[in-house]
C-alpha cells in the first residue's frame, strides 16, 4: 500500500451504515459495495483515498500507529480502550446510545460488593470507583443481559438504544454513564503530514454533520 494514500478505517454493520452517507456527502464513496464483499480495504471515488473495514476495537490501533490516517469509532471503545495515541477532532453525532447500568426489573439494591457484568471494564471500574462504590467486574464479550438471571451478576454495564433488548430480558436501565455517538480519530503524524486531504476532508465532515443535525 502506498504511503501516498490515505486510509480511512471504518467498521462493518452500524457505523458503517451510518457513516458511508455522511462520507458520501464529503465526496468519498467506495467502489464496490462494501457489505457484499470480503474484501477488507476499498478504493473510493476520492484519488487516493481508501476504507478499509476492520473490528471497532481495532479502529484506535490502526489509527494510532499509523497503517490507518483516520478512523470512526464509539467514544464507548475510545473511554474503554484509551484515546491519547491519536487527536479526536470531530464527533460525527451518529450511532448514538448510551452506555448504562441496568438491573433486573425491580431488584432490591446489592448489599456489600456489587457483581457487574461488563464488556466495559475499564470504564465499569473508573466509575464505581468515582461513585465510592465497591464492585467486582466480570468481564464478557456478549449476550451480557443474560448474566443477571443466570447468577453471574448482580447488575450490568451495557450500551442502551431503544431499551428493546433489556426489556426483553427482565432489565430496566438504571444510572447513566455516559452518551456514545461516533467519532473521527486522526493519526497524529498524519495529521500534519497529510494535512492537504485530511484538512478539507474533516472541513467537509463537519459540514455533513452541520447539515444533516440541520435537516
Ligand atoms: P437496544 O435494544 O436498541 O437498546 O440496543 C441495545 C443493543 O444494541 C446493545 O446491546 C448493543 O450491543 C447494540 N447497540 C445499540 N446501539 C449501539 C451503538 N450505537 N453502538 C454499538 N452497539 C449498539
């Protein structure tokens, strides 16, 4: 791959699905379609410009060391996984949810230390930490609202759109811990290396973003 290129590190299914419409805006569009394909990095309509599709959690580690110039990530990974490698220029607004505590419907408070379920443990720890409140975390990687009716936890921290899938499984949201949206990460070499594309490109960003809270 080129050094002359810029790369843009996307991910597949919600971010991707809200964000290509807002790069579409900016004048970036992939050739091909990116959800029919196995292919992990497109060219666009841009000139040396390419996507490339990895895991959300991955996102910061491309960005920060370089191999991706920008990326769009959840501020829930940016909070979990750390975001000093990097500057985080823009939020994009989109994907929005929020990450929460939840309980089971009803559920009397935990007395002594509290059992949560998390794929967020770093930002589970540092806010019952701030709270003065003592937890164990569990770490899991999925289906976390199972944990409580399965007693491996007492609560959980988890992101919250709708409210749909913890109603479907006997929880109700409790304290909020902080609001996710979609945000633009920039490799800080490149920043000012390729700052001829990335500074128009982040320019007409903002500007989508503008335009589409407008409409
Ligand atoms: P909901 O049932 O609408 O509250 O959606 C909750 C589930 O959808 C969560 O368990 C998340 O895994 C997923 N989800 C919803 N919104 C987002 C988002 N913006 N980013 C990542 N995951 C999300």
């Amino acid at each position: 791959m080129s050094k002359q290129n810029t790369v843009i590190a996307l991910t597949k299914g919600r971010i991707l699905d809200e964000v290509l419409p807002l790069f579409e805006r900016a004048g970036i569009a992939p050739l091909e379609d990116i959800n029919s394909s196995r292919k992990l990095i497109f060219d666009t309509t841009m000139p040396n410009v390419q996507i490339m599709v990895i895991r959300g959690s991955d996102v910061p580690t491309y960005v920060e060391f370089g191999s991706a110039d920008l990326g769009v990530v959840g501020k829930d990974l940016l909070m979990e996984y750390g975001s000093e490698g990097f500057y985080e220029p823009l939020d994009l607004r989109l994907a929005r949810c929020r990450l929460m505590t939840a309980a089971p419907v009803g559920a009397s408070p935990v007395a002594g230390r509290i059992k949560v379920a998390t794929k967020f443990a770093n930002i589970t720890r540092r806010y019952f930490a701030e709270q003065g409140v003592q937890i164990e975390v569990i770490k899991l990687n999925g289906a976390l609202e199972l944990a409580p009716s399965m007693g491996l936890a007492d609560i959980i921290v988890d992101i919250v759109d709708s409210g749909n899938t913890l109603r479907a499984n006997g929880l109700e949201p409790l304290q909020l811990i902080a609001q996710i949206s979609s945000r633009v990460i920039v490799n800080k070499a490149a920043m000012k290396m390729k700052h001829a594309v990335i500074g128009p490109l982040l320019q007409q960003l903002a500007e989508a973003v503008e335009a589409s809270n407008r409409a």
